[in-house]
C-alpha cells in the first residue's frame, strides 16, 4: 500500500514544549512531580509519563510539596492562583499561543469589552480562557449558539487555538451579522492552519485517510471531520492495533496525519503496518468498517 505520510503531522511546538519540560524535570532526577490534569491528550504519552513517576493531580490539595506542571492548553487564573498557595513549585507549560489568546482577553476585559469565544465549552483551553473572560465571557459552537448570544456593548471574538478555520470563518461572520462591531482576533494556531490545510490537500491525493491520536484530543478529532465533511473515508485510530486489515486493505493509497498530540513513534509503526499492507479487492457484497 502507498502511505503518503503528511509534514504536519504529530508534536506541535506546545505539546513538544510541554512534554520535553515534564521529561527534563525526571531526566534532572526531581521527585514529586505531578501534572494539574492530563499534560496533554494521549494515552500513550500519559502512560510514558506515569511510569517515569509523574502524578497527574484531577484536584487542587490544601498543601503540596515538590512540582506541579500546568499543562499546555492553560488553566484558569484562579487556579494558578490556588495551585501557587499549595506551596509547591509550579512550572507553567501552557503554551504561548495559548497564553497569548489568554492575554488578549485579560486586556480587552479591563477596558470594558465582552468575549465571545468560538470552541469546545467543555474543552480544557476553552474552560481555562473563559477564567480569563470571568462573567464577560460566552462560547460559541454552533449557528444555534450565535442565536442565543447575548450581547449589549463592545465586544471581541477570539477562537480556540485548534478550532476548525472554516467553522471559525462561518460562525464569526454570522455574530458580526447579528452584532455588527466586534473586533476579531483569529488566535487558531500556526500549527493548527498547517495541520487542517494539509489534511484538505491530503483528501485530494488518496483514497483514504489515517488520523492518528488520543480519542480524547479535540484537534484529533477536528482532523477527522474535516476529511469526512470532503467525503473522504476515514480511520480514526489510537495505536496501531486499532488497524482493521479488511477495511482498510482495499484501498491502494492511504494517507496518514496525527494529532497535535501523537507522538512519532506511534505514527512510524501505523506508517510501517499500513506500507506492509497489500491490497486487495473487497468481497462482493462486504462492506468495509470503518473504525
Ligand atoms: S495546537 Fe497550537 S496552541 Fe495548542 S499546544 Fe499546539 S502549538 Fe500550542
């Protein structure tokens, strides 16, 4: 099979930050270390991590001793607040694009100005900038949101960093059309604009496409539903054992992209099982599964 693996895919610069900054603190042989929630979203990483001792904390304690590392979608300020009373040493590894679209909120909230954020309500990023934006601050997902929007003076848009550019472009014109005004910030990430483009230009060039990550990592998933809104069959998978040999063997030419979270050595093995693989017509009759 002819695996077309995709530039982008894999580490973002943030998530490699984060991770090489948790790796260097065990490598300088620190103990006690723990992250506040799950560094990032990939099972394999977090496993990789827990058997080098790091803790992940789902609670702030009274008091801690040792390191706790923020992780690199950002928390709320109010919880870096009580993380830094706990007494321990925290390192922040939220990543600058990240810390920069926390920025931009914190300055526009003091001189009066309302947020909309368009992205996940229940992602960890969203739920951190919206402890920036405090009782100012409204999600958008969707057109039925923008039509519940509440609005009443100055007011600025900003996106969640891995959000998809099109939904973005979409759902800021249609809050523009019902609050003409607002001053838009597109904060989607570098990474993340490459990463959707390729995935775009990918659907174009193969029959089918590989997305690999954590089935909890929001920007994974973003990849997947691009490809499929282009029609373009899709596999969406963790590790290579959740390659399925039937469906996938009738396709000739398969493309390969990751989450800004998969790590390179999950994507060489899923790169070296698909290029192993020989195609072969489907049986009349069966359909192929996608996973
Ligand atoms: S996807 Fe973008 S914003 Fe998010 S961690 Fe990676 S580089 Fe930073």
């Amino acid at each position: 099979m002819d695996v077309v693996l995709a530039k982008n895919a894999g580490f973002c610069m943030g998530v490699r930050r984060a991770v090489e900054t948790t790796l260097g603190m065990v490598q300088k042989g620190e103990t006690a270390i723990a992250t506040f929630g799950p560094l990032i979203h990939n099972p394999q990483v977090l496993k990789l991590l827990e058997e080098q001792g790091v803790q992940i904390l789902t609670e702030i304690p009274a008091q801690a001793t040792g390191t706790i590392i923020i992780r690199a979608h950002g928390i709320p300020p109010e919880e870096k607040k009580n993380l830094e009373a706990t007494g321990a040493i925290i390192e922040d590894a939220t990543c600058p694009r990240v810390l920069k679209v926390q920025a931009i909120i914190d300055r526009y909230k003091k001189e009066g100005f309302a947020t909309v954020i368009i992205g996940d309500r229940e992602h960890a990023e969203v739920e951190g900038l919206m402890g920036y934006a405090a009782d100012t601050g409204q999600v958008v997902n969707n057109e039925a949101d923008v039509a519940s929007l509440r609005l009443d003076g100055p007011y600025i848009i900003v996106s969640q960093t891995t959000q998809d550019e099109y939904l973005f472009e979409r759902l800021k014109e249609a809050i523009l059309q019902r609050y003409p005004g607002g001053e838009v910030f597109n904060t989607i990430c570098d990474s993340t604009h490459k990463r959707q483009e390729e995935v775009r230009q990918l659907c174009q060039e193969v029959e089918a496409l590989i997305v690999v990550g954590g089935r909890t990592s929001a920007n994974t998933k973003r990849l997947g539903e691009i490809a499929e809104s282009l029609g373009c069959p899709v596999f969406m998978v963790e590790s290579e054992m959740d390659l399925v040999r039937p469906a996938l063997e009738r396709y000739g030419r398969v493309g390969v992209t990751a989450g800004a979270s998969t790590p390179n050595w999950v994507i060489s093995r899923i790169v070296e099982v698909l290029a192993n693989m020989t195609e072969k017509m489907p049986e009349e009759g069966k359909n192929a599964e996608l996973v």
